[in-house]
C-alpha cells in the first residue's frame, strides 16, 4: 500500500514539477475563501477558483510562495482522509500527454485495480479525472482521485484518498469541485510572436514558445540581476516536454573569469554517479564567447542532456542553462535540440556603457527597498521580507524572506540600565561554550549603538544565528536572525541595511 500511495505522490509531484515558468510574471488572487448561500464555500487560489461542499472543513492554508499567495488548500472531511487542491503549479504538457503518462504509471502498479478516467465539464474548461481502488487495504486509503485541469498552462489539481465504501460520495463531492473551477488569472499564452527587452537581455520569442522573466524588482528575486526561462508551450510530446533554456543574470560575483565557474561546477559533478560529463570547452553563446560544461543524466527511461554556459558581459555572469531529450550518447536523436537550437539562437545581450551600468546598479539598490514599520521600531528592508500573521508572545514582530529562507525576530523589552556591549559579549561566550563553533562579536556605529554577535555552531555547517542589540529611552531592543551559513553574508547585509535607516522614536511596548 505504502508503495501505491508513494505512487499517487509521485504522479502529484510530477505534475507540480511540469514547470515553473510561464510568459511573464502574471498576477495572482489571494487566497481567500467566503460562504456562499447554498452551503458551499468558494475558495480562491493562485490562477484559479473553485467551491466545495460545506462538510468538507479543517482548511490549512499553504502560503509559502513570495508572493504570500495560496498555492494549496488541504482539507478533511466526513469521507476522506485527504483531500488536497493546488492552482500555483504550470505546465507546458497537454493535460491529455499528463493523463496518458499517469495511466502509464498507474496501469504498471500490482497493487491497483479498477483504473478508469473520466472528464467533467467546467464552463470552457474541461477536467480530466483518474480514479482507482488499492487492492492492499489501508484504513481510509482503499481509493484514489486525481484530478487536473490546464487553462494557459497554468495548472488547477485535486487529490484526494478514501475509503472505496464510500467511492460514490466521494466521487460526487470531487466531480462538484470539479465543476466548479473558474480560470481567474489575466495571464494569456502568446498566439503571435513576441518581444522581451530586459535590462540585460533580450529575446525575440515565436508563438511556440513562452517565457517567464523576472529582474530585481521582483520579490522572489534576491540574488539575481535578471532570470528568464523559455519553454515550448503546450507540449503534446513527452520529449519535446523537457525542452527548456534558462539564462540567469547575477552581479554577486565569486570569480573573476567564467573558466573558473565552469572549472567549478566540473569538479563539483566529477563526483556524480548520477551524471556523466560529456564535454567541457570552450565555446559560445548568444554572439559571445562562454564557457560550456555539458552532462548527461536520465529520468526514468528517458536521457537528458543539459548544457550549461557562462559567460562574463556588462560587469555581470550571464549561466545559460540548455536542457533536452536525447539519446544515451548525448546524440539529438528526435530533434528537440535542432528546434531548441533555433529559439536560443534569438537571444541577445547588450553591450551597455559604464553610465548605464551605474545606473542599473541604483536602481537595483533602490528597488530592492521597502519601508516596514514594527510597533513604532521603522527601518527599510529588502523587500523579499514578509511579515508574519502570527507573532509568537516573545516578540513583537516576525518576518521571513521567502527566497532565501532568512527569518528575522524582534524583541524590546525595558531595561534602563542594560550595558548593550556587555551584554552581547556575555552572549556570545555563553553560546559558543553551549553551541561550540566560532562567536563573533562586532560594533556598528551610527544614530544608535549597536553590538552584534554572530553564531556558526561546530555540530552543523548549514546554519547561523545573528544577533543585533542596541537600547534607546531604557528599551533594550533586539533582532534575531537565522539563515542557513551560505547566506550569512546575506543576512548581514540584509541587517546592515536596516541599521542604516533604523528609528526607535515611535517604539511602544504593549502594556
């Protein structure tokens, strides 16, 4: 049973993996839900909407992508032991190629019987369905529905495990969903090709072909100057489903050649037994010289090739990244490369001038920025951060930043006669003889004087504790960070940023 369940996963995981790319950024709903007047309950997601039956209850609300949008609702109800519906998802295959793999998948499992699909109508949508029973019995895990609906390849499913006595029900209730769901966002696939000018790339699309890009001012986009993913819409062959082109541009820069980032990430595959290096070389791409590490892997019965490229242009690091369906050779045996070949060949990079580049440069620094005020305490932060609905009693204010997993705590409490130097070097020799490792103590300088200590415990090397503690009007004031050690720079300069622009003036305490 464990294996049939892990199955039913996997298929969910294939199809929240199909992609995450799209033409642009498209807008999105909040997650919201309101009741109805015939006891049912309309539920809003990411791109799309839908209504369930009243009985269906015990909501969780999954809001973890940067945007603070809904990407999942998971239910419980009379008659299932799981129920799930998801709308961030998107993918480029036909929702009739997805359910032709599924019943693959499905139809090759001992352990499931009774295979059937079914398509419900919803407006202009239609809703494909798969429904099986489980021959090894579980209490409340004896069926399975999956259902999935596309509309511009963003994608709408619905999953749910219960008891095959109460199949008729269940079905009823999942079919009523079904028939419910509404596209709801403004983003359309291009029908006529198109033009993309970034700040530090450009592409000429054809109709075939959509993309998603994002720059600095996104939310989600901390690290990166530009991205932007280019993926053949609305595949209806598996193969030509794992065509993508990628192209990342960062100014975080840790080398000062793309030799040496293409050097790096051979050493770090060399290891693989997994993946197998093909070639490693000189080559070009986009008009330009790059340097090109191209590896060999499978997922299931099918090889990948990926190409990877970087390349130095306009005081940035430009990694394109090329993946397709080949043979075991690395050989474009079903011509997905020739096709691909002909997409990334639209690419074009700028050559921009010193006077541009500083300007990019500035904007980036200020758009980057958000004012956030936290009972009185007003600073300006990155604007990946999010403040949090739910504060725990020992602080007054908690904020996360999505992309880089950063969380970010406050606390003030009075104390008129703290020693804030004292205090944080009392701090650190405690936690370094509890955590081991290295404790770092540092002063800031400026409108408030402010000591940091800075925790890298000897027991785990993917985690770090910062510590910032200052004290205005008899208010000892803290802000505590955690981050994984590969964004600790990160983090202190997230955190420099806001002593920057720090104001304790307004600060008050609850009574």
């Amino acid at each position: 049973m464990n294996k049939i369940i892990a199955a039913s996963i996997a298929a969910l995981v294939a199809v929240s993996l199909c992609s995450c790319s799209s033409v642009n950024s498209s807008s999105s709903n909040d997650g919201t839900a309101s009741v109805s007047s015939d006891s049912h309950k309309n539920y809003e997601l990411v791109n799309f909407s839908f209504s369930a039956d009243g009985s269906l209850t015990d909501e969780r609300h999954y809001s973890v992508n940067a945007t603070g949008k809904d990407e999942q609702i998971s239910f419980e109800g009379k008659y299932f032991s799981s129920l799930t519906a998801a709308g961030k998802s998107i993918c480029h295959r036909t929702p009739e190629l997805m359910i032709e793999e599924d019943m693959k998948m499905y139809g090759a499992e001992s352990g499931i019987s009774d295979l059937r699909t079914d398509t419900i109508q919803a407006g202009d949508l239609t809703v494909y369905a798969i429904h099986y029973r489980c021959k090894d019995e579980e209490k409340d895990k004896t069926a399975f529905s999956s259902y999935l609906c596309v509309a511009e390849d963003r994608l709408f499913s619905l999953s749910g495990f219960y008891n095959a006595s109460h199949e008729k029900k269940c079905i009823e209730l999942l079919d009523d969903i079904a028939r419910s769901i509404k596209y709801t966002s403004d983003y359309r696939l291009p029908d006529e090709p198109w033009e993309y000018s970034g700040k530090y790339i450009s592409l000429s699309g054809s109709a075939d072909w959509c993309a998603d890009t994002s720059d600095f001012t996104s939310d989600e986009n901390v690290s990166s100057a530009e991205n932007i993913e280019l993926k053949l819409q609305k595949a209806d062959d598996l193969k030509k489903s794992y065509s993508v082109a990628s192209v990342r541009v960062t100014k975080e820069l840790e080398f000062d050649t793309a030799a040496e980032y293409a050097d790096q990430a051979e050493e770090q595959t060399s290891g693989s037994s997994f993946i197998t290096i093909l070639d490693r070389s000189s080559s070009e791409i986009a008009g330009r010289p790059a340097e090109l590490l191209s590896t060999l892997t499978s997922i299931s019965d099918t090889y990948l090739r990926k190409d990877r490229y970087w390349l130095m242009a306009n005081d940035a690091l430009y990694i394109f990244n090329v993946v397709w369906a080949c043979d075991e050779n690395g050989d474009d045996a079903y011509g997905t490369y020739a096709e691909l070949k002909e997409a990334i060949s639209r690419f074009t990079i700028p050559e921009l001038s010193e006077d541009e580049l500083k300007q990019l440069d500035d904007d980036q620094g200020t758009a980057r920025m958000e004012d956030f005020n936290c009972s009185g305490i007003t600073f300006t932060a990155d604007r990946s951060f999010k403040e949090s609905d739910h504060t725990s009693p020992l602080n007054i204010g908690e904020f996360y930043s999505p992309p880089t997993g950063i969380r970010l705590y406050i606390k003030a409490s009075p104390n008129p006669d703290i020693d804030v130097r004292a205090y944080a070097e009392e701090k650190s020799k405690s936690l370094g003889e509890r955590l081991g490792g290295t404790a770092d103590v540092k002063q800031y300088s400026g409108k408030y004087d402010i000591w940091s200590v800075k925790i890298l415990p000897e027991d785990t090397d993917d985690h770090c504790d910062l510590y910032f503690y200052t004290s205005d009007n008899g208010i000892f004031v803290s802000f505590e960070l955690t981050c994984s050690q590969s964004d600790t720079d990160r983090a202190e300069a997230f955190m420099e940023q806001m002593i920057n622009t720090l104001d304790l003036s307004g600060l008050s305490l609850p009574e």
